[in-house]
C-alpha cells in the first residue's frame, strides 16, 4: 500500500527513509471533527494510513461507516485506504446515542456526500486493528477520535495488542475540567465508558488528548475565513467548521468552537501541542451520576492517594502522558495551514 501523506520533493535533503511516512489507523466516529481531523492527518505528510477504521459514536455503526467511506473517496484514498465496519454498541450499555445536535442529522452537517465504490472489507475494525499490530508490531500508531469500543475489542481478544501497538492517542476525557456531557464526562468515554477502561488498564502507551487541552485550541471566524479562501479543496472542510461553530453558538457558545480531534491527530505527530504530565486514568463505569468520568491521579502522586486499597493501588501502577493544557506550538495555525495540502473533492 503506497504512502497516503502528501507526496513531493523532499526539502530537507536528507535520504525518503529519514522522512518516511509512519504506519498509522485512524479509529474514529465521524462526525464533523472527524472528518477533518482526517483530512489534517492526510495533509501533515507525516502518516502512511493504514486503515480507517470507523466505530458507533456520534451516530450508529452504520452511520459512521457511511461517512468514512464518503470522506475516504472525498479525500481520494478509498483505493488505498481499506474502510472497516466498526462495533454496533458500546460494550455493554445501550446503543450509542447520537449527536446530532453537533454534527447535523446524518453526521457531516448538511453534506451529502456520495459514498465510496471500494469493496465492503469483511474484517471489522477490532480485526484490522488486531491484524495491522502485528503487520507493524513495535511501529504502529492507533489514533481515536470516537468511543474506544473498537480499541477494547482488540484488548479483549488478544491483550498483547497493547503491546504491540508503539503509541495510542485518543481524543477523550477531562482530567482537571469539567466534562461536556454531563458535569465530569466527555462525550467518547461516556459513550462508552466499560470500553476507555479496558483500553487504559491494558498497559498501552497511551496519550490522552482531554477537554483540558482541545478547550483551549479554539477555532475562530477569522481561521474559518481563511479555510473558505484558501480555495475549492477546502471547501468541504469550511462548510463543516462552518455548521460546527454555529452548533457550538447555539449551545453558548462565543463563535468559536474547539478543534477536539484534529488536535489528538496532531499530538501523535508532536505532543508538544500540549502540556502533558503521567499518570494513570482511571474511569468511573459503576455510578450513573459520574459515568465516563476520568479521574486523573499523577504518578507522582500515587502514594498518598489509594493507599487502603491495594486493587486501585495496582491499578494507578498503569499509567501514560496526560494532557492538561494547550502546549508551546500553536495548533491551531498548523491545522489551518494544513488542510489545503491535501484538496478534498465532493464532486460526484
Ligand atoms: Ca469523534
């Protein structure tokens, strides 16, 4: 499968394999920010994308599954790029339910989008990630922007997946901030909070991308006006912003709105888009007041919290890189100038 970043001259003089394109798969519930977090990972040139593998989310399985075959043919990779069919529920808790009210009825705003005319792989998305951890064992970059169903199906049915796998960046979570689906969850663990425990008690080298860092790299009318001009390519992904910042207004907003997921597509490449300490997140799965809240514990604190409880004192044992705030690089200018490096196209 050939390299899917931006092709070209290499302008640091240095020999293709210096620079070479790192296998990644885009686990992800498109969804508005989804779909241009794909086309910011396309247009980085950093990532030779795998698979695309979708999951249940902001929509049902279906949904998404539809949306990411129309935006793998919109960003003209559905020859390259295989589209999988993720899990129809969360792991065990009532069907995903969808958020429409942020991402339009059918998930991309008010686009249509034709669907791609690639074969329907009959590997799932748990599968493809299973089978690619092995194909790139120690190489493997897995990035989620949705719920971590697909992630935990993998975990569940072969637990050396989570090591395997090089570094896992997920969109999800609040350490220190309040949530956005209840007052201390975010939507992805929420919707599937059993799952975000599996995926972070595996051990997998994990970075969380949370509401601490995504609320502060805010897009604002004046990035949206240079996407609308910057020419036909982005066009698409202006629309969507457009219908994204107008949600988030209607929803209290001030005319801007965050750039969640393209921002965890952007710390796989460089964490220094964040401030990030380790620790271990642990996620509440038994209450229903504080389902999907994820309790951050520093590593450097463990210690002195849990001490009467040898169970979580194992637990917080597992930890990874946490973010807690916006980082010294200015994400949301490289995402802007990002996009146009690689053209999307909606014509059918
Ligand atoms: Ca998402």
């Amino acid at each position: 499968m050939g390299r899917t970043g931006a092709a070209g001259a290499n302008p640091s003089g240095y020999p293709e394999w210096v620079n070479a394109p790192a296998p990644i798969v885009l686990d992800s519930d498109p969804g508005i920010d989804d779909a241009v977090a794909l086309q910011y990972l396309l247009g980085t040139g950093l990532w030779d994308l795998k698979a695309y593998t979708s999951v249940g989310g902001n929509l049902p399985a279906e949904g998404t599954y539809r949306n990411a075959r129309s935006l793998s043919r919109a960003l003209r990779i559905d020859a390259d790029v295989p589209v999988h069919r993720g899990a129809g529920r969360p792991l065990s808790r009532l069907p995903y339910r969808e958020a429409s009210a942020f991402h339009g009825p059918a998930g991309l705003g008010n686009e249509d989008l034709p669907d791609s005319t690639a074969a329907h792989p009959t590997e799932s998305s748990a599968r493809a990630l299973l089978r690619l951890s092995r194909e790139y064992e120690g190489e493997l970059t897995v990035c989620a922007t949705g719920p971590l169903t697909n992630v935990a199906i993998a975990v569940l049915e072969d637990p050396g997946f989570a090591h395997r796998v090089k570094k896992f960046v997920f969109m999800g979570g609040a350490a220190q901030v309040p949530g956005n689906i209840t007052p201390v969850a975010e939507f992805n663990i929420w919707a599937d909070p059993d799952a975000a425990e599996v995926v972070l008690s595996s051990g997998i080298p994990f970075t969380m991308v949370d509401l601490d860092a995504s609320h502060r790299w805010l897009f604002r009318p004046a990035d949206l006006a240079a996407l609308e001009a910057a020419g036909p390519g982005t066009a698409l992904a202006a629309r969507l912003m457009r219908t994204y910042m107008n949600a988030y207004t209607r929803h209290g907003g001030d005319g801007t709105c965050p750039l969640h997921d393209p921002l965890a597509v952007g710390v796989c490449g460089d964490e220094s888009f964040v401030t990030a300490a380790d620790g271990a997140v642990v996620v509440e799965c038994g209450s229903e007041l504080t389902r999907g809240q994820t309790v951050f514990v520093p590593a450097d604190a463990r210690r002195i919290y849990y001490s009467e409880s040898p169970a979580l004192t194992t637990r917080l044992r597992t930890t990874g890189r946490v973010a807690l705030g916006p980082g010294p690089r200015d994400f949301t200018k490289d995402f802007v100038t990002t996009l146009p490096r690689r053209p999307a196209t909606t014509t059918r």
